[in-house]
C-alpha cells in the first residue's frame, strides 16, 4: 500500500509539472523597456460578456478586444505626483493585511479589516492642512482624461462616452498576510465579472517592479501562454474587461508597490463624480462601496459639510 501511494504521488507530481511547463510564459512588457510612441497591444477574441452592452451602448461596447501598455501617456512628474497623494491618503489608514485602498471619489480608505470614509476621518481629527488640494486633483483629472483618450483611441471608441466608473482607486500592497478575502488580490479573476459596469480597466503603476518591490507583475492567463507586465513607475496598462483578459497580480514578496486601479463604462448611471466637487458614501461593511449594499449614500460638497463621526 505505501508503494502504491508512493507512486501515485510521483505520477501526480509528474502531471502538475507537465501542465506547468506546457503554459509557456511571455513577457508583454518588461521594466527594461521604454515603450514609446505607439503602445504594445495585444489583440484577443471578445468574449460574451459584452453581449448585453453591445444592445444597450452599440456604439461604446468593445467590438474588438485586447490589452495595450504605454510609458508615454503620463510624464513621470505626474506619476510622481498621483504616488505623493496615494501615500498622504494611505498614511491615514491601512489595511491590516496585505492590500490597502484609498479611493478620492468614494473617500473609501482601508483602515484594518474595515473600511472608512476619508473625509469624515479627516474632518473628525481637524487637521490644520488640507489632505488634498486644488492641483492634486486637477493633476487626478488630468491624467485619467488621458488615460480615458488613449483607450478610446485604440478600441475605436467614442471618448465622450467613456465615464469613469467604480471601483476606481489607489492600491498599496505589501509582503504581509492576508487578513480578509478582500486581500486576496493574487486570485485570478475577471474585472467585468465583479463589476458589471466595466467595459475596460486601466492600471498606472506608481511604483518599480525590481526596485521598489519584488512580485507584484501582473499575468493574465491565456489559454496556451500567460502575458506578463512588468509594473514600471508612469507606466499605464489597459485592457477590456471582459473573460478575455482573466489575470491575476503575483504576491508582492518584498518593498511596497503602488498602482491606480481605473474602470471605465458606457453607463452613465455607473459614473464616479469629480473627486473635489463630491464626498459621497461611508461603508459600514468592507467592500459595500463595491457590491452597492448597505452603503448611506452622502453628498458632500465641502469637507465642512461632512459629518464628524464615521463608520
């Protein structure tokens, strides 16, 4: 009997070593590269997930899809500027485990297993400085604009039509466990599958992989290769969301590594408002903002309107 189970054992460790080595990995972008001028793309068959947005949005819904990487579509005095405000949110908070988010339109920011509204944090500790000003957001603006353009421009879109959309956020993640399932962000997943309102997904990365941080690359899973991005501070990556781009990021094994996450639609009604013109929304459960449940919806104009307690 041990024998037999010794080699049913080898013959298993066989097979999965077989199926790894058969998924050939392909490096889309990597950190060495300067990508220049025209992005790298990638095109893939759409799959049905836009079925119902193609009726609805004929004119927006992705008819060809992909994946496209650019490190000209921001200035790295931008990139540097959007990872100064991702760290003064983030500094106020912080998730317990290994993923922590800051989102300007919700005010959403992990602090432990939990989440909390920002801007009612900040109006509760009365700081004497304003945590965000005036240019911080228009530099915000101005580079998702950008990012909205260049998207429109390679999927034959109508940039008009592109509104930015939840979830829409920073995102720090460290070597440390996961506390919660919302850290698992090392699971492979389909963004449209999460949120039904994305039609694309952009990521700018604010950190260097290999120099601010090890793991952390992006791979999404095709059928007979994985396409590996290599994060690189200024870079932007952006892809339909449907079940064509399945992906996952790698566990970040050492330093910190920063990224905007941006989903954008063809529904208006999923819109985000402008960051400095609404503080919207305090969660009482992780992930409400997310999922739409359980979430007290609060327009705030000004951080004086907004309550001193919070959730």
């Amino acid at each position: 009997m041990s024998l037999k189970a010794l080699s049913m054992a080898i013959l298993a460790m066989v097979y999965y070593t077989t199926q790894s080595n058969a998924t050939e990995e392909l490096v889309m972008a990597s950190v060495t590269q300067s990508i220049t001028g025209r992005p790298i793309a990638r095109q893939v068959m759409c799959s049905q997930d836009y079925n119902e947005d193609r009726v609805r949005f004929p004119s927006c819904a992705p008819q060809r899809c992909g994946r496209l990487v650019s490190d000209s579509v921001i200035t790295e005095s931008e990139a540097k500027h959007l990872l100064s405000v991702a760290k003064r949110g983030l500094s106020l908070g912080g998730s317990s485990g290994c993923g922590s988010i800051l989102s300007l339109h919700t005010g959403v920011l992990s602090m432990a297993t939990n989440f909390v509204n920002i801007y009612k944090l900040v109006e509760r500790q009365q700081q004497k400085e304003e945590l965000f000003t005036e240019k911080d957001f228009k530099v915000y603006r101005t580079v998702t604009n950008r990012i909205r353009k260049t998207i429109a421009n390679h999927f034959g879109v109508p940039s008009a039509q592109l509104y930015l959309t939840d979830p829409t956020f920073f995102w720090r993640q460290t070597p440390k466990r996961a506390q919660t399932q919302y850290d698992r962000y090392y699971v492979r997943h389909v963004d449209k599958q999460q949120s039904k309102c994305y039609s694309f997904t952009s990521l700018l990365y604010l950190s260097t992989y290999g120099q601010d941080f090890s793991g952390g690359r992006v791979i999404f899973t095709d059928q007979m290769s994985n396409q590996t991005l290599e994060p690189k501070l200024g870079r932007v990556a952006a892809f339909t969301s449907g079940s064509e781009n399945k992906h996952f990021v790698e566990r970040v094994t050492s330093g910190t590594r920063y990224s905007a996450v941006m989903g954008f639609t063809c529904d208006r009604e999923c819109a985000v408002k402008d960051p400095e013109s609404v503080r919207p929304q305090t969660c009482a459960q992780p992930l409400c903002w997310l999922y739409k449940v359980g979430c007290p919806h609060l327009y705030l104009l000004t951080p004086q309107q907004i309550l001193p307690n919070y959730d």
